[in-house]
C-alpha cells in the first residue's frame, strides 16, 4: 500500500513539473511576442520622433514636410529615442525590458527619387486642403475653347509653304527675264535693261518687238536699243563682237540653268501663270547656245576667208530663235515699291518682343542663375530645353518663313494631380504676374522657369510671352482671313510693293505675309493686354480686331499698349497671363516641373541664409531595421531548462519598419 502511495505521488509531482514547465513555456513564449511587438512598436516611435525634426524652413515657406540629411545619424538619434523607452519605473516589475543591440537605415527615398515621387505626395497633400470646388474641369473647359489650334496653325503653314513654292516659280520667271531678254523692272516700277542677255542679236535688218517675241511697248522701247545688229550684216566680227558674244554665251548658259530649274519645279507641283508656256519655249535656249558656239568656231577657223565666213554664219543664224522663249509684260512700269509691314515688323523686333508688350520695359527684372535644370541633369532626366519661340518671329522676317504649331499641346492627359501641382506652382513661386516680396526669389519669374527652365528671368518670359504670341497669331489670323475687306486692304498693299511682276502668284503670297504680319501686330497686342490683366477673347471674330492696317507702320510699344488698354478688364471667367501659363505647365512633363521646382527651392533656400541646402538630400521615407535581446524570465527557473535540456539567457530579435510622412 505504502508503495503504491508513493508512486502516485511521484506521478502527481511529475505531472505537476510538466505542468508549470508548460505553463511557464507558454507565458514565456507570450512574453516573448509581447517584447517583440513592444520592440517594434519602439522602433516606430523612435523614427517617427526623427520625423518630426523635419526642415521647418522648408515647411514654413513651402508647405513640405523633409527631413535634412546630414548631422548626427539617423541610427544614432533612433537609438537615443528607444533607449529613453526602455527605462524601468522602480518597483515595477520588468516583463518588456530589453536591450537595443542595434538600429540601421537600410534604405532612403529622398525627394527626387522615382522621378520626384515623395515631392508629388508631399504636393499633392499639401494641395488637398487648399483647393475646393471643380477646379480642374473648369480649366480643361477653357483650354477646349483653342479648338484644334496646332491643326489650324499647321494649315496655315502649308498654304504659306504652297505659296512659296508657287511664288518661286514665279521668281525664277523673273530672273529668266534678266536673264533672256535683259529686262529689270524696278520697285517704282522704272525699266531697264541689261548690256548682255541670250536675245541679244538680232537676225534681220528691220525688226521689232514682234521678232523678239515682246509685245509691250514699254519694254521694248527699252529693249531695242541694246540689241545688236552685228549679227546681220557681219561686218564686225573682230574682238569687240567676240567679247559680246562670250557675255551672250555666259547668259545663255545661266539660262539654260534656271529653265531646268523651272522645269523641275513645275514637275513637283509648283504652280504659275506663265510657267507652262516658258517651258514650252525653253528648248529654243539650247538651240541658240549651238549657234553661238558654232558662231566662235566659224569665226576663229583661219582657214575660212571672210566672204565664206559671213555664208556660212548667215545659215547657220537661220536657226537663232528670239521668238519662241517670250514673256508677258502686261502692267510693266506701274509703280510699286510701297512700305513693306513685314519690314516694319522686323524693325521693330530689333529690341525684342518684351520692350514692345510690356507695359514698362525698365522694370523687367534681370535676375539670372549660373545654372538650370540642375536636378534633372543629376538624375539623368532626358528632358530637352523647350523651344525658343522668339527665334520664328526672326525666322519670318528674315527668312519668310511660317510656323506658328507646336505652342499648343495634348492636354488629354491632365488630372487632378496635374492641377494640384500647377496651382502649387503658382501659389508658393513668383511670376511676372504675380510678384511676392515675403521671400528672396532666385529667379523672380518662377513660373516661367518651370516652363522654360532658361538661365534668367528675361529669357524665361520672353519664350513664354513668344510662345502664348504663336497661339494669338494664329487665332487672329483666322480672324483676319475671313474678313474680305482686311484681304482686298492687305492685296493693293501686296500690289503696291511688289510692283509690277504679272506674276499673280507672288502678289498671293506677299498678301498672306502681309495677313500673317497683321496677325503678329495684332498678338503682340493680345499679349500686352493679357499682360494688363485685360480679356482677351480666345478667339476673335474680325470686328473684334483691334489693329487696323496702317497701324502696321507704327509698332512701337506706345501704340501696342496703348491699343491693349483699350480691351476690358478681365473677368472670372477669362483665360488670363496665370492660365495660359498654367496650359504651358500641363504640356511641360511631370517630372520636369518637378524637379524644376526643386531647383528653385534650392536656390532660394540658399538666397535666404540656409546656405547649403539641397531639396535632393532631404528624405521623405526610410526603412529602418533594430535589433533587441530581451532576458529569458521563465526559462531561465533551472526545473524548466532541465526539463528542455539547456539553459536560454536571452532573446534576439530584429524588427523592421518603414516609416515618412505620408
């Protein structure tokens, strides 16, 4: 009996050791999970205390929440704040207590990464409790009223372009004339002629303009004179003739090289009046230059007496044509040569387009910066400088050259994060529109250096005041166009300087240069008073036109800006200087503007004593890893780790968080 007392209580000892080994397993093992939920939980609050020493410059001025790098270690000031956690109340019994063995920033994403990603968010953010109501369709509503502008600027192109290959057909008919019959008509329409072209000989006594194939009298009242009657008689055939007839040979040849010029132009498409029937007449050429060289050889051949040199010359001219090749000199002698406006035009571009749209010249601030696009170039971003609009103004003056495409782009894409971004831009920069003297500004026009991303302020508005030019000129040539009176006024003056050429299709093409001159005066206008913070209807009807043609003359910025304060002032509803900018920003890349912006903080953060800065080292997130060992309690009771058959003093534990300020 006694033994089976005992063995019970062996047993129920037994059992009550596994027990509480199994229950101390079990707390212990809670314990445990609880420490590593605490560590965790102390990680996250020792990065969120770094978090919150954030840049208050940064924040103050522009609303962002980064934190520098750089100073005391990131590690080392997480470290300090777990370890302040750690501290045991006395008289507390300890359960969470451990030790930080480690802390390490595995990983940073600072404002630029992922194409300026951490800087959208910030924007995004920050923009969130700033604006109300349907802003963003409100704007695209406004941007749809350009229609199809680059559509309609590239029509116009290609009829400019059309009417120039027209119209240098119709100049190289010109110079054949020089060429051919020597004739020149001057812009007052005076007429001259050459000593030496192909019809210089004649090849019967009595002759007339009918034998040279001129019927104006006019001209050939010009022309007679310089024909040479050697070519009848040949009594003269010494070195005088022969030099005259070398310079006939050489005009011939220059003939025969525009005709072919001609020819191939008239074959690609080119159109004129006249130039099919000079095709026709311009194998002739080909057939004078034999007689002429053959003329030399009779001539110098020593073996020939005189008398079989004048035979056989008088056969061989039988073939010299003057009559086939001819031209037609209606209007010869009228008068041309009136003021061009497209010479006006370039005059007045001497000083460029600001001393003529701004209201004050002077006052155009000339700041500048040593470099731009810094944060795109660090981050090899392929962003290419925009375009310099101002150059087609020189281009068409110079050049005669059209291109007014390309000012607007697809803004199909634009949401609502495209919108908190442009009007952040517009809130915490400058532009020229908007001054603020709160802050020292780099760059005084923020807003156009986000668009241009050019060197100074003055050539940041002038390619965004160009570029809202190219989209004026071509709404208000539309305008223009369809008013037939403005065409009939700017033909006569085509008429008038041109003079008389009885070319129809170069006085075509200089009525559309003078249309199109029209057009630039009359943006040059819009802009100012865009400028002036006037309305300007985005597209005008001809009665709403504010330039009249004389005023073509007089470009100066007295007369651009008076006209412009003639507009009325603008409404809530008009499409401003702020929102042709905020268009020009929607086609401007995403992360262009972005890191534009960057640039400009960074510069300005500089200017304003934080000398040093750089937005692209300030961090928006981190990942960050701790390691802890917190003592065994229970199994660390010598029943317990005799019954697991070893002995624990401690628990490692690595914890991972990533924590910033979104």
């Amino acid at each position: 009996m006694k033994k089976k007392c005992g063995s019970i209580t062996v047993m129920m000892s037994l059992t009550g050791l596994i027990i509480l080994a199994l229950l101390g397993t079990c707390i212990e093992t809670a314990r445990l999970t609880a420490c590593a939920g605490s560590g965790a939980e102390r990680l996250g609050v020792g990065v969120d205390a770094l978090l919150t020493e954030y840049s208050r410059p940064l924040y103050d001025h522009y609303g962002l929440f980064f934190i520098e790098s750089g100073g005391k270690p990131y590690e080392r000031v997480i470290s300090e704040y777990i370890a302040d956690s750690f501290g045991k109340i006395p008289g507390s019994m300890d359960f969470l207590g451990g030790e930080l063995t480690g802390v390490s920033v595995t990983d940073k994403t600072f404002a630029g990464d992922d194409k300026a990603k951490g800087l959208m968010d910030e924007i995004t953010a920050y923009m969130e409790r700033q604006m109300v109501g349907d802003g963003l369709g409100k704007l695209m509503k406004k941007f749809t009223k350009f229609g199809d502008a680059d559509a309609d600027a590239e029509q116009i192109e290609k009829t400019v372009d059309e009417q120039k290959e027209d119209k240098l057909l119709d100049e190289r008919i010109l110079r054949l004339m020089r060429l051919v019959d020597g004739v020149r008509v001057s812009a007052r329409g005076g007429i001259s002629v050459g000593s030496y072209f192909a019809k210089k000989f004649a090849t019967v006594k009595d002759f007339n303009g009918a034998d040279f194939g001129v019927l104006d009298g006019t001209v050939w009242r010009a022309m007679k004179p310089r024909i040479s009657k050697a070519t009848v008689t040949w009594n003269d055939m010494g070195s005088s003739f022969l030099t005259t007839l070398d310079k006939v040979i050489e005009k011939t040849k220059e003939a025969i090289e525009e005709g072919r010029k001609l020819r191939a132009d008239y074959a690609k498409g080119a159109h004129s009046d006249m130039a099919g029937r000079i095709i026709d007449g311009l194998s002739s050429l080909d057939g004078n230059l034999r007689v002429l060289n053959e003329t030399k050889k009779i001539i110098h051949n020593s073996a020939y007496k005189k008398k079989k040199k004048k035979k056989l010359l008088k056969e061989l001219w039988k073939d010299y044509d003057t009559v086939s090749l001819s031209f037609d000199y209606t209007g010869a002698g009228e008068a041309g040569g009136g003021e061009s406006p497209v010479d006006s035009f370039g005059s007045a571009l001497g000083d460029g387009i600001l001393g003529l749209v701004c209201e004050d010249p002077e006052a155009i601030s000339d700041k500048g910066v040593k470099k731009a696009d810094g944060y795109a170039a660090y981050y090899g971003s392929e962003t290419a400088k925009g375009e310099d609009y101002s150059k087609r103004c020189d281009d068409f003056v110079e050049n005669e050259e059209v291109r007014l495409g390309g000012a607007m782009r697809d803004v199909g894409k634009y949401a609502l994060e495209e919108l908190m971004l442009d009007n952040y831009i517009t809130k915490v920069f400058p532009g020229y529109a908007s001054a603020d003297d709160s802050w020292d500004h780099s760059l005084d026009y923020g807003w156009e250096y986000v668009v241009s991303g050019r060197k100074s302020d003055k050539a940041n508005l002038e390619s965004v005041i160009s570029r809202i030019l190219m989209l004026r000129v071509t709404t208000d040539f539309l305008a223009i166009i369809a008013d037939g009176a403005k065409r009939a006024e700017a033909y006569a003056a085509a008429a008038a300087v041109v003079g008389f050429t009885g070319l129809t299709f170069l006085i075509r093409f200089t009525q559309t240069l003078f249309l199109i001159t029209w057009a630039f005066v009359e943006g040059l206008t819009d802009v100012a008073a865009l400028l002036l913070g006037k309305h300007v209807p985005i597209v005008k009807t001809s009665k709403q036109i504010k330039t009249g043609f004389a005023e073509l003359f007089l470009i100066t910025n007295a007369a651009i800006v008076g006209r412009a304060r003639t507009y009325d002032a603008a409404k809530s509803s008009s499409f401003g200087y702020r929102e042709y900018v905020c268009m020009f920003m929607a086609m401007t890349p995403r992360e262009t503007r972005l890191y534009r912006v960057m640039d400009l903080i960074d510069m300005d953060m500089n200017k304003n004593g934080y000398k040093g800065f750089k937005i692209g080292k300030c961090v928006f997130d981190m990942r960050v890893s701790a390691n802890y060992t917190f003592p065994v309690k229970l199994f660390g009771m010598p029943i317990i780790s005799g019954m697991i058959g070893r002995s624990l003093k401690g628990y490692s534990y690595e914890c991972i968080v990533r924590r910033g300020y979104l």
